[in-house]
C-alpha cells in the first residue's frame, strides 16, 4: 500500500523547540516528532509514507512572506507544501498570486490561530482569489485546544462556503469538524462535490461505527489520508482506516489515490 499523508506540520530547525514546546503544553499531547523537517521525514520513512503535504499557518500577517518563502524551498522529496495568508493582511490577495508563482498547492487556513470563521463575508474576495488561480483551500475543521467559548469552524460554515463557491476546491481537516461528528453527518457528509476531508488525527476522538457512517456518506473519492504529525502518530490513521469494513479500492483511494487526483501528482 502507497501512503500520502495529506495533513503535516513541521517548523524550520530554529523555530521547531520553541514552536511544539508551546503547542504541546496547551494541547496536552506529547508530539511525536522534534518538529523539524527531518523529524517529519523520519516518521514518513518509519510508516512507509510516500508523500506527504506540509501545512504551515499565519498566525500574524507579517509572517506570511517568510512562511511561504520556506515552504516553496522545501518542496521536494516527497514534500508538497500549502501557503498560507492572513485574513487581516492588507496584501492577502497579492499574497496569493505569490503563493501560485511560487508553486505552492493551495492555502492553509486556521479559524482558532486567525481569528475568523470561514463563512464571514471578509472571506470572500480571497476566496474568489484561491477558486481563480486553481488552487486549494485548506482549513483546520471544529474543536482546538485553542478554542475558547465558540468553535469557529464548523461544518454549517463549510456548508456554506462550498455552496457560495462552487468552484473553490475546499479540504476540510478532521472530517471538516473535530467533535461535531454528528453535525458532519448532517451538514456537510455527502452534500457539495468541492468539499473534501482529511482525517487527520481524529483516531483519538471518533468511534469507527461513526467514521464509517460519515465515510460512506461522503464517499470515499473525497476522502484524505492524514494524521496531523506531530500531533498524532500515523500509523494510528493508517490502522483507523485499515480495519474499516471498507474494499481495497476504497482505501486505496483513501490512503494515495485521492491527494495524487486532487494534485494532479503521482506518487
């Protein structure tokens, strides 16, 4: 089986200590790489993953030039990478075209880190920016440890956003709704042909019964390998989908087909 591990986080070498050190104290769990590229292609090399795709945040709008400058030159090897731009940036919309030249798959966003829901109306011309260039718009899906009195993204926010634009590919991480599992299946599961989910990290927090219920749902050819390394080990996603009573062809599409299609890459 060929793995492509579509949601993955890693910090360059001087940033890494500092950057999971604050993450895993807030969160409570222990990373399962140093936060570096290499830790990150150890544990690649460790599960037998062939390719995986690096998703970097903006926390601030100054970062977003250093952040997407980093990832463009660590692309290679098996490493695809997303950009990322703030909602608050002045010059997110440029940013983005940046994003494109540079050769960067899409943007990632984070409702809990940024400071936004995806279905605010201020999202929209960046939105209309990402479905033009071709690109991918990944978003962080339901329940942080970040998250405070209200989960910014949900999956009535993604139904929203998928049926507002059409034409913008949209990946929503942890099923598009870390525990809103039922509010998936109502929502979102099924529903919009440009709305994908990964599964990243979600071993921990779902019941397979329901996984599967949610799987057959949405269909397995809009379904993402990933495990949110280093906040979860892959071989836990890799298990979680292999002891699902679902056909090999299934989890083929799962496990590589779907990021290679969804890429246009092979791995």
């Amino acid at each position: 089986m060929r793995y492509f591990d579509f949601h993955t986080h890693a910090f360059p070498d001087s940033l890494a200590e500092r950057a999971l050190k604050g993450l895993a104290v807030t969160s409570g769990i222990a990373p399962a790489t140093d936060g570096t590229l290499k830790g990150l292609r150890a544990k690649m090399a460790e599960n037998g993953i062939d390719g995986a795709m690096l998703l970097p945040v903006a926390t601030k709008p100054s970062q977003q030039t250093t952040i997407n400058n980093w990832a463009a030159d660590i692309m290679g090897g098996g490493l695809y990478c997303c950009g990322s731009v703030h909602p608050d940036a002045e010059d997110a919309l440029s940013e983005i075209d940046r994003i494109k030249s540079l050769g960067l798959y899409g943007v990632k966003f984070h409702s809990e880190y940024q400071g936004f829901c995806p279905h605010e109306e201020r999202m929209f011309p960046i939105y209309e920016k990402i479905a033009e260039l071709g690109l991918i718009a990944v978003f962080h899906g339901g329940w942080d440890p970040y998250s405070q009195d209200i989960i910014r993204a949900t999956p009535q926010s993604f139904a929203a956003v998928a049926e507002t634009f059409p034409k913008l590919t949209i990946v929503a991480a942890h099923l598009g709704g870390m525990n809103l599992w039922d509010d998936i299946e109502k929502y979102t599961a099924g529903r919009y042909e440009n709305l994908w989910f990964d599964v990243g990290v979600i071993s921990r927090y779902i019941e397979d019964d329901q996984l599967l219920r949610i799987i057959r749902k949405q269909g397995a050819g809009k379904v993402l390998f990933g495990s949110d390394c280093p906040w979860d080990e892959p071989a836990n996603e890799i298990a979680m989908i292999q002891r699902l009573p679902i056909t090999d062809e299934e989890k083929e599409l799962i496990f590589h087909g779907n990021a290679e299609r969804l890429l246009g890459i092979k791995i």
